[in-house]
C-alpha cells in the first residue's frame, strides 16, 4: 500500500483570464504565490518521504515553495504534466470556439478519443497521467508521498479511484493549492480527502475547472 497527497498548483494569471493552459504555462498570481505560501506551511506538519512535481513552472513554483519549507528534494517528473491541449493554448473558451468552431464542437462533445489539433485525447492523457502516478506508488511502499501536479491530473485519478467515466460532465471542484489524499492498494485507487482547502485562510481557495487547467 501507498498514499499519496495530489496537489493542484497554485492560481495562476491564466487561471483568472480563464486561458487554457495545457503544456503551455503562466506564471502564478499574486493569489496563487500566497496559496502556495500556506500550503508550504500545512505541508511542513505532514510527515512525508518525497517531493515530487510536474515540469511546468506553475506547478514547479508551487512545489519549490514547499521544499523551501519542509526541506525536500524536488524530483520533477514531464510526464506529470497538464493535458496538452494544442492549439487551444492560451486562448479562452470564446477565442477557442471563434478560431476553431468545428475542434471546439467536438472538443465539447466530450469524445475521450478526439485529440485537438497538435494536443492528446483524453484516453491517451489518462493513460500516461496514471502510469506515472502508479509508478510513483510502487516506487513507495508504505511511504507517503507527495505530487504537486495539476488540475487534471487530480481529475484523473479521482475518476478512476470513483468509477468515473471520462465522458461524464465533471461535479467535483479541482482547487487551487487543495490537498487531495489517495491510497493505491491491490492495484487499484481510492481517494480518501477530496479538495481539502482549510489551509488557504481568508477567503483564498479559488476553484477553476474547464478551460482554467
């Protein structure tokens, strides 16, 4: 058995532009770099073994900031990283369907094989998002760890840990800087703390899903 503690980057300038983010990056806002401050702070009375994070600044910043804390190494893993979601990068939800009304047609209909022009589908996203996190369990056993990553990488594992389909419409918030617990045993997940937010005081817990991730 294995646990581990997923975590959403900190806020970001796309996050509140409502900018597809994806493989392409900005850098955390005034919001997130606090939000990653008092993670930091929660982080530093939980006992864990490893500091794992995705290659993408947003997520690498977050992570930095908790190792400048609790003393961890970070180990930075590519294949933590945000769906590539190509050509719709850094644009919002009405750039996408002005530019490219007939991608953003079947990017809505949720199809999990449709990859946009230049991205990954969501099947092939699933797939390596949960390779690399059921690797990461196995290299831990009976350890705790912890993965600073993104908002679908979370998604991800909480539907598989639920049952989830990737085509069912999503009805659980993905949290900027939350604390999210899984446990991997027998080979499969379960999530055990979904969105825990009560380290980010004063109003700062900030929710964005759909084209924010």
């Amino acid at each position: 058995m294995s646990r581990l503690i997923l975590i959403r980057h900190g806020e970001t300038v796309w996050n509140r532009e409502r900018r597809m983010q994806g493989h392409a990056d900005s850098p955390l806002s005034d919001t997130g770099v606090r939000q990653a401050q008092l993670l930091a702070r929660r982080m530093k009375e939980i006992a864990f073994t490893s500091l794992y994070c995705s290659d993408s600044g947003r997520a690498h910043h977050t992570a930095r900031s908790v190792a400048e804390v609790t003393g961890h190494s970070l180990l930075v893993e590519p294949r933590l990283r945000e769906r590539n979601f190509g050509v719709f990068e850094g644009l919002t939800g009405p750039e996408m369907q002005t530019r490219y009304p007939e991608d953003y047609a079947k990017f809505k209909s949720r199809d999990p094989h449709y990859a946009v022009p230049g991205g990954e589908s969501a099947t092939a996203f699933r797939d390596r998002a949960l390779a690399c996190l059921t690797e990461i369990a196995g290299r831990h056993a009976d350890e705790l760890v912890v993965v600073v990553t993104h908002g679908l990488v979370c998604d991800v594992a909480y539907r598989a840990a639920n049952g989830i389909d990737l085509m069912a419409p999503r009805d659980f918030d993905l949290v900027n800087a939350g604390i999210n617990r899984f446990r991997y045993e027998g080979g499969a997940w379960h999530a055990e703390v979904w969105g825990d937010a009560s380290h980010l005081e004063g109003g700062l817990a900030t929710i964005y899903g759909g084209s924010a991730a």
